[in-house]
C-alpha cells in the first residue's frame, strides 16, 4: 500500500509540472502573438519608410535648388535689361519687360522676351516636379505620424515601442506635435493601452 501510494504521488507530481510546463509553453507564443498582432508595429515602419522618402525628396530638391544657385538663375528667372541713360534694370516676367516700353527699345525688350524664355526653361528642366514631390511625400509623411499616434496599441510593448520610436527617432518631435490635437491622440491611445491591460479594479 506504501509503494502503490508513493507511485501515485510520483505521477501526481509529474502530471502537475508537466501541465505547468505546458501551460508556460502555451502562454509564450500567445504572448507573443499578442504583441506581434498589434498594429502599432507594422504603423511604425509605415511611418519610418515615409519619412526617409521625405527626406530624400527633400535632399533632391536642394540639390537642384543649389544647381539654379550655382548657374545664377536661383528660384525666380530673371534677366537683366539696360534702358534709357544706361542703367540696368531687373525683369522678372514678360509684362514686367513690356512694362519699360518707354524706357527700352524694341530690340532691348525683344532680347529680354528671348533670355528670359531660355532663363525659364532652364529653371523648369532643373527644378522638374521636385519640389512638388517634396510637398507631397511631406503630406505622405504626416498621414502616416497620424495614423500612428491616433491607433491604439494593443500591448504593452506596442505602447513601448511607440513611445520609444517617438522620442529617439522622429525629428523635430516638438513641431511635430505643436497641433494640439496630435498630443491629445497620443495621450488617449496610451491611456486606452494601459486601461484595457490594466482595467481599474471594481
């Protein structure tokens, strides 16, 4: 009777920690499956791909702004014309040449029209849509900081990475968030985090 108590206990004994290790081993991966479903992951690396293509518009655009700077155009074509009495005149559109009609003769207002046509094309081809692109992965950018900050995590780790991502990675943190309602979101959604994991006891 001793024996056959002893043997039960044994596999009492290990019946229980077998179903301890079981239960451990099952717990894990929902952990983690948790933490991997939560969208605040995949929203992070939405955001970081748009910004580093903002970035990179943004450098394009001031490579070629440098290239109108370097070739004396700059950003608003222009031509030089010498009127009455000699003095050099600036015009920056053909009105702005026809405009000294009294002042320039034809054959000095004609050669502006033409330099500043060329003057013109010349900034078009350098410029192309660069800076259009700039301004429109910049809008890209931002709805993607939005729909980061207004999402909810759903783990612990997701509020974390959130955070983190936030203050190390994200330039200019404070004018990102001087829209008042970007703080607010990001206040709620952490907010919502921490009390869904930790509701507030009955």
């Amino acid at each position: 009777m001793t024996q056959a108590n002893s043997q039960n206990s044994t596999r009492r004994d290990f019946l229980s920690t077998t179903a301890g290790a079981v239960a451990a081993a099952v717990a894990v991966p929902t952990a983690l499956a948790s933490t991997l479903a939560d969208p605040t992951f995949a929203l992070i690396e939405a955001h970081r791909a748009a910004e580093a293509a903002h970035v990179a518009a943004c450098t394009e655009y001031s490579t070629r702004e440098q290239v109108l700077i370097d070739e004396g155009i700059g950003h608003h074509p222009f031509v030089t014309m010498i009127i009455s009495g000699g003095a050099p005149i600036v015009a920056y559109g053909h009105p702005h040449i026809d405009a000294y009609w009294g002042a320039a003769s034809e054959q000095v207002r004609a050669k502006a029209h033409a330099d500043l046509d060329r003057a013109k094309g010349r900034h078009d081809e350098i410029l192309g849509n660069s800076e259009d692109e700039a301004g429109r992965l910049g809008d890209v950018a931002a709805d993607a900081l939005n729909e980061l900050i207004f999402s909810v995590p759903t783990a612990a780790l997701g509020a974390r990475a959130l955070l983190d991502y936030l203050l190390d990675d994200v330039a200019d943190l404070g004018q990102q968030f001087s829209d008042e309602n970007r703080l607010i979101a990001l206040l709620s959604s952490v907010n919502e985090t921490l009390q869904t994991l930790h509701p507030a006891a009955a």
